[in-house]
C-alpha cells in the first residue's frame, strides 16, 4: 500500500483528479448563481429595442426546437420571431432576429428588425421601425454601418413596395429597388439589405402576403 | 528573501511588458484593438485570470508533481476563465458579445500560462498575485492604447464617442491590426533603447565625475607628499 502512495504516477492522478473536482464544484456553484435563462436573453434583446422590458409572445424561436426560416431567394434566416401588443394604440409588433447571407467574405451580418402592424392587422401596412446590429461574422467594415445604415429601411410603404417586386440593395445604381448603400463596405451593406429582404420575404410568403 | 515589489511592478507594465516586450497573447491584442473599451474589457479579463491563478499554483506549487505542472495550471486557468465568462454574460453582456470567441480562448493565452510556469510557480503569493497584476496592467495598457489609436484612425471615435467623420478603414482590418502592432512595438522598443542611452549616459557621466574627484584627490596627495620630501629635503 505504502509503495502505492509513494508512486509519483499515482499522486500526479490523484492531484489532477482533485483539482479537477473542486473545480467542477466551484463552476457548478458558480453556474447556478450567474445562470442567465432564456427569458432573460429574449428580455435583454427587447431593452436594446425599447429601452425597457416588455411582454412579449413567441412565435418562432429555433433555440427551443423550432425549424428556422429560410426564404427561397437565399436572402438569409430567421430564427427567433416574437409579438409584442401596444396595449395603448392596439397596433402590435413584431420582433425579428434576421441574419442576412452575401456578406463580405460570405460572411452574414444579423439584426434584430422591429415591424409594427395597425390595428386592423393588414399585412401590407406593416412598417419597420428599427433596425438593431446584434452580430456579425466576417465584416471588417462594420465601422462604416452608422445609423444612416440603418434608418434607409424606415420607409412607410416598405411592404407595399417589396409586395409590389421590389427589394432592398446596396447597389446605388439600381433605381428600380429599394436603395441603401454604404460606401466602402459593399458586401457587408448587402448581408445588411439582406436580412431586412428576409423578413420581408417572411412577411410576404409565411404569413399570406403572397395569397 | 524580501520581495521587490518595485521590480515586479516595473517589469509587469514596462521591462517586460507581455504584449510589447515579450510579444505574447497576439491573437486577442489583434484581433480585440479595434476599440480602446474592447482593451480595457479584454485587459480586465486577463488581469482577474492572472492574479487568481497565479494565486493558486503559488499556493498548490508545493502539492503538484512537476510531471504534471503544465495540465494542472491549464485546468486552474480553464477553472478562473469559465468563471470570468459566466460573470461577464450576468453582469456584463454587452462586453461579454464584444469579447465574443476571445474570451474563451484567455484559457491558452501565454501569458497567463508562462507567469504561472515562470513565477507563480517558483515564488510567494503575494509576489505571485502582485506579478498577476501588474502583467494585467501591462497587458490592459497596450491594448487600450492600441485599441484607441485604431478607433480614433479607423472610426473616427474614441471609446464609442465619435470625434469626426474622417476615417481610414485600413485600421479597422486585420492588415491594419499587424501594423498597428508593428508600430507599437517599433515606438516601445525605441522609447526603451532611449531611455537607456540616457541611462547609460548619466552613469559614464556619474563615473567620469567621479574618477576626476579621485584623481584630483591624488594629485593632491601627490603634492603633499612632494611638498613634505622637499622639505625634508632642506
């Protein structure tokens, strides 16, 4: 047994394996005071929108099991869609977390975009009112995105437009589309462009704009 | 033997300074600089890390075998740094996404792995956790001062307040990451052999002062002496 305790093979292990337990202890403790819950993520998404938190409803949200959306013109993905009702107006709102393809270096910028609906509920009334930048993958141009960017897609007849053919592009040449460029990151402009199509896209085909 | 907290603290922020002197941790220094608040986050991260596990091996240097040093100090810096992410996403998310994929990978950072291997493993704990702060402080400086130099030529701001509209993309890329490194250590390097020079100076100065005051106490001696012998000699 002495020659056991005295073997330098088995106090290596037997250090390692204490280390390794207490601090799986600590982090497990540590886990569970510093836990930051689903709710909350969803609510600390809403504050960067609102400024405070509001009750919200899911109707898509790809992290609890549901398929995310994917437009067919490859413009990019959805993959969490809440409502929220303004009790005061009766309009309500719906939040859209939109990652856009076609970035530089096929990279994908993705959004939180806010649409508010009138109280009659027509689709093709529906505004965006904010834009929100929550990540990007790949975009060293991101600095030129100020808030110029993001305030080109408030356009009062977006869905009016975009049902009518038309889309959002960072090509400022094209007249015929919704224009929103920024001079010197082209790509990143489009994943940008790309994300707002996306939800439109969803808007158009998910919930009947189409029909 | 006393410890010379002076030397730990000039050799943490200036003579061996990890990210300018050594050049260790580049991956988070490139890749982190393009804003001074992403340094000063990043910076924070890395100092708790170092003082907490250097802390720790101080204290375990005597219980874990040397066959067996480097997994155990890489298991106490995964330990300190899972920890440092859990409190970032609770109490700071919006730092937390800045730092994004950076913050887990302060697990392999040399840094911290070299001073537990080359200090904390061989010294105190309060030398120890002194040593995990100052580098911390050393490694937060650079990055801060990096990361506002970026800012200011690549966004025209500094720490998210924007200054002018003027902007050179370049320092917000990769490319611009390695030159601005480059110009760093270039302006550390020339500022230290500088300060040497001066160094160096003073004390030839000092020593040439003091070999004429010696000299000049020999002629004197000389003198006396020729004056008493010619004396004598009367």
């Amino acid at each position: 047994m002495d020659r056991l305790f005295n073997n330098i093979w088995f106090k290596c292990i037997t250090v390692l394996l204490l280390i390794a337990a207490v601090s799986g202890g600590i982090l497990a403790i540590f886990n569970d005071v510093f836990y930051v819950s689903a709710e909350e993520r969803t609510q600390r998404a809403i504050k960067k929108i609102y400024g405070e938190e509001k009750e919200y409803s899911v109707l898509l949200d790809s992290e609890a099991g549901d398929t995310p959306f994917l437009d067919e013109k490859n413009y990019g993905r959805i993959d969490k869609i809440y409502t929220i009702d303004q009790p005061d107006t009766g309009e309500y709102d719906m939040l859209f977390n939109s990652t856009g393809f076609g970035g530089y270096k096929n990279g994908t910028i993705t959004v939180w975009v806010q649409v508010r609906f009138p109280a009659d509920g027509n689709i093709t009334d529906g505004e965006i009112i904010k834009v929100i930048l929550e990540s990007y993958e790949k975009q060293t141009l991101m600095s030129k995105f100020g808030e110029s960017f993001f305030s080109g897609f408030y356009l009062e007849d977006v869905t009016e437009r975009y049902f009518a053919g038309e889309h959002f592009t960072s090509d400022k040449n094209d007249t015929s589309n919704m224009t929103n460029p920024v001079s010197g990151a082209t790509y990143s402009a489009n994943a940008g462009c790309n994300a707002v199509n996306c939800v439109l896209e969803y808007l158009k085909t998910a919930v009947g704009g189409e029909e | 033997m006393k410890t010379n907290y002076k030397k730990i603290a000039a050799d943490g922020v200036i003579k061996s300074n990890p990210t300018l002197k050594l050049v260790l941790g580049t991956c988070p220094t490139l890749a982190l600089t393009t804003m001074a608040m992403n340094g000063i986050g990043m910076g924070a991260a890395v100092t708790f890390v170092l003082i907490c596990s250097n802390v720790l091996v101080s204290l375990l240097r005597k219980v874990i075998p040397s066959q067996v040093r480097i997994p155990a100090f890489v298991l106490i810096i995964a330990t300190f740094v899972t920890m440092t992410r859990l409190i970032l996403d609770k109490l700071l998310p919006d730092l937390y996404e800045s730092l994004g994929l950076y913050l887990p990978l302060i697990v392999v950072n040399c840094i911290i792995l070299a001073r537990a291997e080359s200090f904390a493993s061989k010294n105190g704990v309060l030398a120890s956790a002194a040593d995990g702060l100052f580098m911390g402080i050393g490694f937060t400086l650079a990055l801060t001062v990096m990361g506002a130099f970026r800012e200011i030529l690549g966004s025209g701001a500094v720490f998210g307040v924007k200054l002018w509209d003027f902007q050179i993309a370049f320092f917000s890329s990769s490319a611009g990451a390695f030159f601005t490194y480059g110009i760093f250590i270039a302006l550390f390097a020339f500022c230290e052999s500088l300060i040497s020079k001066k160094r160096k100076i003073k004390a030839y100065a000092e020593l040439c002062a003091e070999k004429q005051k010696s000299d000049a106490q020999n002629i004197d001696s000389v003198a006396v002496v020729s004056e008493s012998s010619s004396k004598e000699d009367k």
